[in-house]
C-alpha cells in the first residue's frame, strides 16, 4: 500500500487503519497483542517528541551511517525485526482498554507535531539511528507504524 503524505498517515490515516482491526485480531508475527502495541508505538513517539530522552546512542557509531541509510529508503521493517530497546516479554498494558491506548497515542502524536513547530530544525535522540531532525522522525515514525499495521493484517 503506498502513502504519499507520511504526516498525514501519522496523524489520521493510521487511526482510521486501526479501527479497522478487531481488537482481538492476532498478530501474524510477534507477541504483543493490538493494545500492548498501540501502547508499544506511544512509547516510541515519547522519544520522538523528546519527553523520553536518551543520553546514549545503542549503535555503533560505525554502523550509524548503514541505519540511516536504511531510515532514508524505502525498504520496510521486516517481520520479527528485534528492537534493541524490548525486552523478549512484551510489557503489561497500562490502560483500561483498547481506546484510552489509542487516545494516548492521538495525544503523543499531537505533541511530536507541537514540539517541532516549537522546535524548527530541532534534533532528537533516538537510541538506535542517533539524532534525528523532524523529517527523519516523521520517516521512522511512519514506517514503525505501517510495520505494526501489518503485524495485525490491516494493510499489505
């Protein structure tokens, strides 16, 4: 499926994807179910929008171009793609239910927008690619969130 527009995708058309899927759908590959993941990506916009903050950098610094290469192309995340930062047990959830996750999710969305029209040509750690610009952000953001997408079946 292509997308055009990454901000747009990130910010409506994701949402619009997930109510798509049952929320007991599972997943094709991983252990989190819909909810622990939808929480798993409003962590991962905690770091894009700076209010979880890393001091040090997991990669290589010799390996840091080769990351960057991969962030600026058009290749997906592949199914099973480890992170680094997970432990092998996904994490309990931590709302209620499957809709105050994804209202979390809007909320963290809406502030990774509001800090970079704060912050123009700011920079923001991430642990694994280094510091990324709000274009670099909006690129792993959106693939993160296609390879959750299609970790439940909602889009090929």
């Amino acid at each position: 499926m292509m997308f055009n527009d990454k901000e747009t995708f990130l910010h409506d058309t994701f949402f619009h994807v997930l109510r798509s899927v049952e929320p007991s759908t599972a997943p094709l590959w991983g252990k989190m179910n819909l909810q622990q993941m939808v929480e798993h990506l409003s962590d991962s916009v905690r770091i894009a929008n700076g209010k979880i903050r890393h001091e040090s950098i997991i990669t290589p610094e010799e390996r840091l171009p080769l990351m960057l290469g991969f962030l600026q192309s058009d290749k997906e995340f592949k199914p099973e793609t480890k992170n680094a930062m997970m432990g092998e047990t996904p994490l309990p959830v931590r709302h209620a239910s499957l809709e105050e996750a994804v209202m979390e999710l809007r909320t963290e969305m809406d502030d990774f927008k509001a800090y970079f029209m704060a912050h123009p040509g700011g920079r923001v750690r991430n642990p694994i690619f280094g510091d990324l610009d709000h274009t670099a952000w909006t690129q792993l953001l959106f693939k993160h969130f296609l390879h959750h997408l299609k970790q439940f079946g909602a889009v090929r």
